[in-house]
C-alpha cells in the first residue's frame, strides 16, 4: 500500500499545477452557480462561465482576463443596451438592422483589441434576450452586467485564495527552463566547430529556445498585472527577458560561425581551449538555472573568464605565427566571427549574474520544477 502511495505522489507530483488549475476552476464553477442563484439571478449561466474564464493558471493571468472582461462586458452591455431601448425593431428586417448597428463597430473593435472581444457577444446576447424571454431591455443590460460581475469576482476571489499560483514564479521556471536549453544548443554548436553538427536536432533546439521566450514574455505580463496591483513584491521579469534574448542572440552569432568545421589547422590549435570554453560556459547556463530556481547567488564566473582568456591567448598565438594567412577569406570571418561571438556571450553572462543576483533569497526555493513549464503550456 505504501508503494503504491509513493507511485501515485510520483506521478501526481509532476502535474501539481494542472491539479491546482483543475481545482480552483471546479470550485469557481459551483460557487459562481451558488452565488448566482442565492442573488436569484436570471441566466446564471453566463456566471458559471465568466468564472471559469477568469480562474486561470497565475493570479496575473487571472487578473488581467477579468479586468479585460469586466470592461468589454459594462461597454458591450451599455452600448447594446442603448441601442436596443433607443432604435425601434419591432419586425424582422428591422431586428436585422439594428443587429448590423451594434455588430458592426464592436466587431472593429475587436479586430483592433481583441482583448474586448466580449463587448461584441455581450450587446448581442442585451439584443436578442429579450427577443426569447419575457424581459425589457434595460433590464436585460442590468442582468448581464451583474451576471459577469459575479462569475468575475468569484473567479478572482478562488484565484487568489484556493492554491494561487503567482506568476513571478512561473516566469523563474519558465526563465530557467531557457537557459537549460540554451546550454545543450550551446554544446552542440561549439561541437559543430571541431565535428559534425547535426543541423536538424541544432534547428529543434533553437525552436525550443524560442517557444521558451515567448512563454517567458506572456507570463512577464502577468508578473507585471500582479506587481501593479501590489499582488507581488518581487523583482521586475523585463530585465531577466531582454537578458535572455540577448543570450539568444549570442547563440544565433556562434551558430553563424559554427556553419562548417574549422580548418584543419585551427581545430589542431583551438580545439582543446574551444572545449574548456564549452564545459565552462554550458555548465555556467545549468548552474544559473538551478540558481534561479533555487533562489540562489549566481555561480562564479571564474571559470569561463579563465577559459575565454585561454582561448583568447591561443588565438594570438595562431595570429603571430602566421596560421591565419594560408586561411580563405571565407575561413577567416568565420574566425574573427567566433571570437566576437564568444566575447559577447562573456559579456551577457555578467548580465544574467546580475539578473539572478536580484532574485537570490537564502532559504527560499521558487514552486516548481524544470517541468512546470511544459504543464504551463498545457494547462493554459
């Protein structure tokens, strides 16, 4: 029995943020539709549903879809509502016009914002209602405002209280899920410099790195919902994510020069030092990762300095000796592009010490693990 237990925690331990999810928007569910008929509301469905809408994965995210709905609810409802009070549509052709009026404008302007897309839904359903049921207009405006409003602070309410999730620790996973995956891309590219490269798993990595951003940058705006509504108190993810892009950017450079092998010649020279600058830099990434999950200090940046002068030391060396002039104009670039890549990651990493610097609390660990990510991407 025990063993079974400890299978079942293993598995469930993994999805902890799906079963989270899963929780808060059950129990929105049914106190949205509780909520709605002690209140005796008319539709309580467009309650439970607004509540399940806005209970999302972060308090951020949460946050955010309610506000948005809130106000595309009160300006579709008063502009509906106006709409159907004031323009006569007592047949059908004339129910057709005064639909085209109100669809219309909305539907502009949820082109143009389509965060207030319900504006749209919401002037419809103030329309036609009254069509279906024995109910005026206005007040048919007033019910649909007040059903969004319940299922709006309930979802918000079992957010913020029932398991909340909050986005700053999101955004240190999804953050340290990238530099994971930018260390494997980084191995496998100075590999490609002394041996083969496999351009299609290379691709697939490089493919990684980018979903990973544009995760990063989504819950970025969640974090920032949260820190300005006092919700969060912890550092801004902005600067973590220009970082991170600039990395990105470090690696698309040594992927240019890592395009074919080096000469013979200079793998014989630089070989040795291209692979401490490897081990050095890679096992930096990995260990800023753990940092930033762990809420640590940043590692020592000893190491790669070393391994960089290293390498930069040999290089001189092949330059004074002459190496470099029995070399193509083509290899040659490929040479100085390499250098300037490999100072430039040097850089940056100075930049991603003082990034995890700023969230390095002794004693605090962030909720979650290198799978979070993924779960996010699902859940959502």
């Amino acid at each position: 029995m025990t063993n079974f237990k400890t299978r079942i925690a293993a598995q469930l331990k993994p999805r902890r943020l799906q079963l989270g999810l899963a929780l808060r928007v059950t129990l929105a569910a049914l106190l949205a539709l509780a909520f709605a008929q002690a209140v005796h509301l008319r539709l309580p469905l467009w309650a439970v549903l607004t509540s399940i809408i806005v209970t999302q994965l972060s308090v951020g995210r949460s946050l955010k879809v309610a506000i948005d709905y809130l106000i595309g609810t009160v300006g579709g409802a008063a502009y509906g509502g106006a709409v159907t009070i004031f323009v006569p549509h007592h047949s059908e052709w004339e129910l057709l016009a005064v639909l085209a009026v109100i669809v219309a404008p909305l539907a502009l302007i949820a082109a143009i914002k389509p965060r207030f897309n319900v504006a749209l839904v919401t002037a419809i359903i103030v329309l036609l209602v009254p069509t279906m049921t024995q109910v005026n207009p206005l007040d048919s405006t007033i019910d649909r405002v007040l059903e969004v409003g319940v299922g709006a602070i309930t979802g918000l309410v079992v957010s913020f209280f029932v398991l909340p999730s909050r986005a700053l620790g999101l955004a240190t996973n999804a953050a340290a899920r990238t530099l994971e995956l930018m260390a494997v891309a980084l191995r496998e590219l100075l590999a490609g410099l002394t041996g083969g490269l496999d351009t299609d798993a290379l691709h697939r990595l490089q493919d990684g790195i980018g979903e990973s951003l544009v995760t990063l940058g989504e819950i970025a705006v969640e974090a920032e919902s949260e820190r300005s509504a006092g919700l969060s108190n912890g550092p801004d993810t902005a600067p973590l994510l220009r970082t991170l892009l600039r990395l990105r950017h470090d690696l698309v450079m040594v992927g240019r020069a890592a395009g074919g092998p080096l000469p013979e010649p200079l793998q014989a020279r630089l070989g040795g030092v291209l692979e401490q600058f490897s081990d050095a830099a890679t096992g930096y990434l990995s260990a800023a990762a753990m940092a930033l999950r762990g809420r640590g200090d940043p590692p020592s940046l000893q190491q790669l300095q070393a391994a960089l002068a290293a390498y930069d030391v040999e290089v001189d060396k092949v330059r004074k000796d002459g190496t470099t002039r029995q070399l193509s104009g083509e290899r040659i670039e490929q040479f100085f592009a390499l250098g300037f890549a490999l100072d430039q990651l040097q850089q940056n990493f100075h930049d991603l010490a003082m990034r995890v610097a700023e969230r390095a609390k002794p004693g605090e660990t962030v909720t979650g693990t290198a799978e979070d990510d993924e779960e996010k991407n699902g859940a959502a």
